[in-house]
C-alpha cells in the first residue's frame, strides 16, 4: 500500500475520531448538564482530543523527547485547569482576587 494514502487514511480517522468527540461533548452538554461528575468527563475528552492531535498532526512520536514532555505537559493542562476551576472555582477567584 502507497506510504501517502496510508498516511491519508489515519489523518482522515483521526479527524473523524474529533469530530465524534466533539459531537459526544456537546452531547454529554446536553443530556447529563446535572451530573456532579461531567467536568471529569468532559476533561478527558479534551484530553482525548489533545493526544490525538498531538500524535496525529504534530507527530510527536517522531519529535525529540524534550518536545514530546512538554506536548504532554501541554495537553494536561487544560483539563486539569477545567477540573480545578469545576471543583474549585470559588477558592481560585478568592486567591486570584487583590
């Protein structure tokens, strides 16, 4: 098989797999908007979603490892900022407050 339709086919999952994610996200929005645990849920989507676009887009497999931490330490931190900013958020205003 050709290296670039191979090539083709994951990129053309990989978007297909966001695009899935984000149609669950909003769906999770709207059917479990009472659940105490949908910040959980929604942070590991975007988790999901970071890890895929990091391996698939920006092909960190193939990076140096120095960029391959920081990618991971950049893709964990949006949903650990949701989960504290769901869990916590009131004490985060009050220490972010002069």
């Amino acid at each position: 098989m050709d290296t670039k339709t191979d090539h083709f086919r994951q990129l053309t999952a990989a978007w297909l797999a966001l695009v899935a994610l984000t149609l669950a996200s909003l769906g999770l929005s709207e059917w479990f908007r009472d659940i105490s645990l949908l910040p959980l849920l929604v942070a590991a989507i975007i988790w999901i979603k970071g890890a895929l676009v990091a391996r698939c887009f920006i092909e960190s497999q193939v990076a140096h490892p120095f960029i391959k931490r920081v990618l991971k330490v950049f893709i964990a931190i949006s949903p650990l900022a949701l989960l504290a900013t769901a869990f916590y958020g009131s004490t985060l205003a009050r220490w972010a407050t002069l």
